[in-house]
C-alpha cells in the first residue's frame, strides 16, 4: 500500500485496518503525534487528512491510501511556523502531551479562517482536552501567530 505522509511517499505492507497511529509512530518514527484515549474522544492524535482534522487512532491505514497526511512535523521543518514559535513565545505548554493536536487543529482553523475571532477558536479548539488546562494560553498564541 502506498501513502504520503508529510510529502513523503511510502510503500508499507501492512493490514488495511491498522490504524494510522501505529504507522505513524511505530512504522515511520514520526513521533510527533500521541497516543491519548484511543477512541477519538481526546483528539490528541489529530492529523491532517487531505487537510481536514481526523483521529489517527481511529482511521485506518486503508482509508489514506491516496491522500495526503500530514502531522506535526510536517508543518515545518524547523519548528518556525508562526503557531509554534506563537506556541514556544507564550510558553503555551505544560506537560506538552496534547499540544501537537492542538497545533495541528489550530493549523486547520487558520487555513481556513485567517483572521479568527475568540468565538472562532473557541469553537474549532473545543472538542481538544488538555490535562493541564492551557486553554487560554492556546487561544493567545493562535491570535498572536495570525497576526505574524
């Protein structure tokens, strides 16, 4: 099966139904994304599937074929997108488990709400748990990167 993952190609043979999470971390070493709930409740292993947010613990590997994923450590190289370095800047992160979800997550509203208001990302954020309840930390720093 081959899929692309953060503009990489891969060929894997593995089961169809293995979920995305496993390949991710166990297959490809693309650590980035977590392992929270396991049932799509907590979204900490939010991804990108063709753009649009999913749980990686939930989708399986067949459903990717021919899409396009991208997780944390495709939205930059570096780290120096404005939401991270917003991220680093505000010292968003405590424990840190759910912040590439978070990112990610953010990342999508921003793609397609440029400018978003509190409303907007009190509205795309809410379904995201943080432990630690860095929420409005989360908040300042998608404002501050939009206005990078």
């Amino acid at each position: 099966m081959k899929i692309k993952v953060n503009k990489v190609e891969y060929n894997l043979d593995v089961e169809s139904d293995m979920p995305l999470l496993w390949v991710l971390r166990d297959l490809l070493k693309l650590t980035g994304t977590k392992y929270g709930c396991g049932i799509g409740v907590c979204k900490v292993c939010t991804v990108l599937i063709d753009g649009v947010p999913e749980q990686s613990c939930l989708v399986p590997i067949g459903f990717v074929e021919g899409k396009e994923v991208t997780t944390i450590e495709g939205i930059s190289q570096n780290g120096d997108h404005p939401l991270q370095k917003a991220w680093n800047e505000l010292s968003v992160s405590q424990c840190g488990y759910c912040q590439p979800g978070q990112i990610i997550r953010a990342y999508y509203l921003i793609s397609k709400i440029p400018k978003p208001t509190i409303e907007d990302i009190n509205r795309e954020m809410s379904e995201h748990i943080c432990r630690c309840g860095t929420y409005n930390k989360i908040r300042e720093a998608i404002l501050l990167a939009t206005k990078e």
